[in-house]
C-alpha cells in the first residue's frame, strides 16, 4: 500500500448515513457450487450477520462515523444483527422493529472462495417512504449518503431525493441489479457504483470474450455513463481492481492481490470504504484506492462483516514500515 493511500485510515472522520437491508447469512461451504437440480455436500451451517446496507454501514470499523438506517424483524435475528452492527461501532438508535422475520440470505461459497447467494428481504421490505420522513432529521445530519436496491425501490428513491436536496452527496449501488432505474432516482443520486457484469447491461455494452476489461473503451463508457446520468462512476472488476469515472477523468485502480478465501461482503466492504472517504473529503479515486485494500481484506476471511479489518488490522496486513 501507498504511504498516500495508507494515510487516508488516519482522515475518515466524516459521517455516513447508511439506509437499507440488514439480513442473518446462512452460509454453507463446499468444495464446488451445484448445478441447476444438483445436490452437493457442505459443511456445518454458519450464521453470521450480513444485509448489503449493514454490511456498507460496517465500514465504521476503520474509523467512519456511520448511522444505520432500516428495520429489523420480532425476532432472536434482530438482537444478532443489532449487536454486531453495534460492536462495528455503528450507530443502530434509528432502525425500526416491525413484525415478521428479520431479513434473510442462504449463501453456498465453494472452495475458491466463489459463492452464491439468495436473499428473503423478511423487515427489510418493510423500510417505508413515511419511515424515511420520520427519520429525516437524523438521515440528513450526515455527509454522505449510501443506498443499494435491497429495499422498495420508493424508498430508496424517496432517500436519495431528501438528502440529494439537503446537500448529502448520495452514492447509489446498483445492487440487487435493475436495469431500468427510476429517473427521479437517477437524478437525485451523484455516483453509482456497479460491477463490471452490471455496467455492461446497464449501458448495453457487450462484454469481452476473454474478460479483458482493460481493452474496453472506457472513455466511450465514460461517455455512455454521463449520458444515462451519471458523471462520477465507479465500475468493481473483482480481481481485476476498478475504474473510476470522475467528469472527464478516468482512473484505473489496480488490484490487490490475496489468497481469497471468500468473496462474500466484499463489494460492501469496497463500498462502506468509499463513503467513508467522501464523506471525509477525499476524492473518489483515493477513497476507490483505498476501497481495494479494505475488500482484498474481507476477502481473507469467511463472512461478509466478520470479515471486515479495522483500520489497524489494515495496516497490519498491507502497511510497509
């Protein structure tokens, strides 16, 4: 890790609302994922706390200052969810309670750390319009606001048009993919983030045989984005790092290479790190930069936010001396 980049863990002071899913991961690993109808064997079922948004919102580990915004269900998965999104140090005083099971996903990760995924949004469907505008004041007493799709999509729009408007610079993730978003969504949102496979049927772009990603005409994305609405971009390419999109600028964030053990939580942890970053000042390639190294961290351990490094931890792992 740079000395520059590195130096950011010691700058994320700013505030983050986050509002969204928060979902109990039922994981089990194998050494390959089944095929359509298959039955493979599995290890010992774990349950470990994950939800897109929660997972974003744990970005408090490496020093942002995070409130949490969403609904949790009546039962013994509300209490595990709260509490480990608190001992992240993320602050839980505004998520709801409704009735009904708290969200859920059903994770298979193989043995290169590949996985799949099925999420049942139990609370989380239940995130209302009328319940951000109970919230409004806490939501917009913040820098940066990050949403992703694993709540009603009036919701979400109705978010990201409050605080667009308050002043909060407003980072919408893609993620579930839908691509047909709402204009008024679109226009109310300042940077998307997508992977790779997300950016090329949003645009229409025909991916590249060989998933050489460098050869693409980033420009023409670059281009092809503004023109959908959107001039700051970020694009994740797995392994391969990501792109950012700013204006006419475009950066190419190199990777960092790991023994993955599994992927799950890190394009949350890339994106809980890079509202951490806005939100504390940084331009978004620096705040991109340091994202790869916080992600290649959670993709070392098992889980999405037990995975997650504190900003010690990342030193630790990355830092030279």
């Amino acid at each position: 890790m740079s000395a520059s980049c590195l130096d950011l863990l010691d700058h994320l002071h700013g505030s983050v609302s986050v509002v969204g899913s928060m979902n109990v991961d039922y994981t089990v690993v194998t050494e390959r994922l089944p095929k359509p109808g298959e039955t493979v064997n599995g290890g010992p079922l774990t349950l470990l706390p994950g939800g897109k948004s929660a997972n974003q919102a744990s970005a408090a580990r490496i020093g942002a200052q995070v409130r949490m915004f969403g609904a949790v269900g009546e039962d013994t998965n509300a209490d595990f969810l709260l509490e480990h999104l608190r001992d992240a140090g993320v602050d839980t005083s505004h998520i709801a309670a409704v009735a009904g099971p708290s969200g859920t996903t059903v994770i298979t990760v193989d043995a290169n750390g590949e996985n799949t995924i099925v999420y049942s949004a139990g609370s989380n469907g239940e995130v209302s319009v009328d319940y951000v505008r109970q919230s409004s004041d806490a939501l917009v007493a913040a820098d940066v606001l990050g949403l992703c799709l694993e709540s009603p999509m009036e919701t979400v729009t109705a978010c990201a048009r409050l605080c667009h408007d308050a002043g909060l610079k407003v980072l919408l993730n893609d993620s579930p993919f839908v691509a047909e978003l709402p204009a008024e969504l679109i226009e109310a949102s300042d940077i998307l983030l997508v992977n790779e496979h997300e950016m090329a049927q949003l645009l229409d772009i025909a991916e590249p045989d060989d998933d050489d990603w460098d050869g693409l005409d980033w420009s023409d994305v670059a281009r092809q984005m503004h023109d959908f609405g959107f001039n700051q971009a970020v694009i994740t390419l797995g392994g391969d790092g990501s792109v950012v999109i700013d204006g006419d600028d475009i950066y190419r964030i190199a990777p960092v290479a790991v023994a993955a053990i599994d992927t799950t939580g890190c394009g949350d942890a890339f994106m809980g790190t890079v509202l951490a970053g806005l939100a504390s000042g940084h331009a978004l390639a620096d705040s991109a930069q340091l994202a790869s190294y916080v992600s290649a961290y959670a993709a070392t351990g098992v889980g999405a936010q037990a995975s997650y490094g504190t900003a010690a931890q990342i030193r630790e792992r990355f830092g030279t001396n």
